[in-house]
C-alpha cells in the first residue's frame, strides 16, 4: 500500500510541478486522494503528461551521467594504463584514446583510419586498444591472436593488417596474416590460450558493459564517451577537451 501511494504521490508531484504548482506532501492525501488529482491535473492540462515524462527522463538521464563520472573516475587506472592491454602510439603521450574494438566490425574498420591519422598527427597520444570481439567466432579468434602477438612483438602490425582485411575474418584469415608478418603460428596458437588473453577479454567485456556501451567501436577520451564511428575532427576535438582539463 505505501509503495502504491509513494508512486502516485510521485506522479502527482511531477504533474504539479509541470503545472508550475507546488506539490504537497504525500501524508498529506490517500491512495484515491492522490488518484483524482493527479487525474484532475491532467484532463485540465494534458501537456503536464509529456512534461512529467521529460522531467522523469532528464532525471534519468543525469542519473546516468553521474553514474558514468563515478566509473571513469574509479577505473581510469584499468582504462589508461591495464599492463595487459595493448598500446600504441606514444607510450608517454599526455592523452590516452581508449577504444574497445571488433575486427569483424566495419565500422572499426573505418575508424581505424580515423585513429592513424590522429596519430600521424599528434605525437603526444598513446592509444589502448580493448580487444572486445562481439561478432562472432571469427571475431573471438583474431582477438586471442592479435593479444597473443604482443609475445612475439607484433601487436601493432597484426592489429593494423587484420583491420585491413576484406570480408569475414576467420581463423583462415588470421592465420594467413599471421604468416605474412613473420609470426611463429605454433607459438601464437599456444599464446593464444594464456590466461592473461581470458583476462583482457573479460575486464573489456566489464568496463564496456559499465560504460553502456552498447557496440563497436566505442571510445572513451578523459571524461568523454563516445559510442559508434567518430571521425577524425571529433577524436581531435576529444582530445582538446582532454588535454585542456588536465
């Protein structure tokens, strides 16, 4: 009973206080009391019904947000500098570009443009990668493989050629690359079951649902999130707002 009030005072409030009206305390009323006002409220002004739902979504909304600034401010160690995810770029540079990424995911495809000409033109930015394949076995595969070329020093070039990739990337597919960039495949394949690549994959899975991503590639640049495709002038304006907050 005291919920069932408690949600119609809730509704009455949020309807008076779109009338511009002030709200009385809910002890104030019974269940049917609260009913017919609110009722009331809203047969002489039904615009104060979309008036209630975007306060309530606007609620919601910053109750998000904040929520988003507690996780970054509280995982920014294991987002910017996770010994076990790899980096690219500048190793020292002042910003950090984290971007969680799909090799199956055309869009990351398109990205990854967009992320080497950032590079290309700043060289005081350090990029981690999260390796977070949500499209498929393939994508699961060429995961454990680019992670499992970090022992034999070859992240980066088996990370940019399986980025080029045209098509479906498979096992056949990661494989072959993995030949052409001069990888031991007997040792990339015994790597590639290491407990620190169950790891990566799991702690991205985690920050990602955290975050609310949803798909890639999503980015997160100091207090910045940015889900989907960004284009280079974006990432640069991202990393501005980065670096002028430091």
């Amino acid at each position: 009973m005291r919920d069932v009030v408690r949600r119609g005072a809730l509704a009455l409030a949020l309807a008076l206080s779109a009338a511009g009206l002030p709200a009385p305390a809910a002890a104030e009323f019974t269940e049917e009391e609260i009913k017919r006002l609110a009722l009331e409220a809203i047969l002489e002004n039904p615009q104060i019904v979309l008036d209630a739902v975007a306060i309530l979504r606007q609620r919601e909304a910053e109750a998000a947000a904040a929520a988003q600034r507690e996780l970054l401010s509280e995982q920014r160690m294991l987002l910017e500098r996770d010994p076990n995810a790899p980096v690219v770029g500048n190793p020292e540079g002042s910003v950090t570009v984290v971007e969680f990424m799909d090799y199956n995911c055309p869009y990351c495809k398109r990205a990854a443009g967009e992320v080497a000409a950032l590079l290309d033109g700043d060289g005081d930015i350090r990029v981690v990668y999260r390796e977070w394949p949500i499209l498929g076995e393939g994508s699961v595969y060429a995961a454990r493989a680019a992670l499992a070329a970090r022992r034999q020093g070859k992240y980066p070039q088996m990370h940019e050629r399986l980025m080029g990739l045209r098509g479906r990337v498979d096992e056949a597919a990661v494989l072959r690359v993995a030949r052409e960039i001069g990888l031991d495949i007997e040792q990339l394949q015994a790597d590639m079951q290491a407990p620190e690549i169950d790891e990566h994959l799991e702690t991205s899975r985690w920050l990602a649902e955290q975050l609310g991503f949803s798909g890639t590639p999503s980015f997160v640049i100091g207090d910045a999130l940015a889900p989907g495709f960004v284009e280079l002038e974006q990432l640069q304006s991202m990393v501005a707002a980065a670096r002028a907050a430091e």
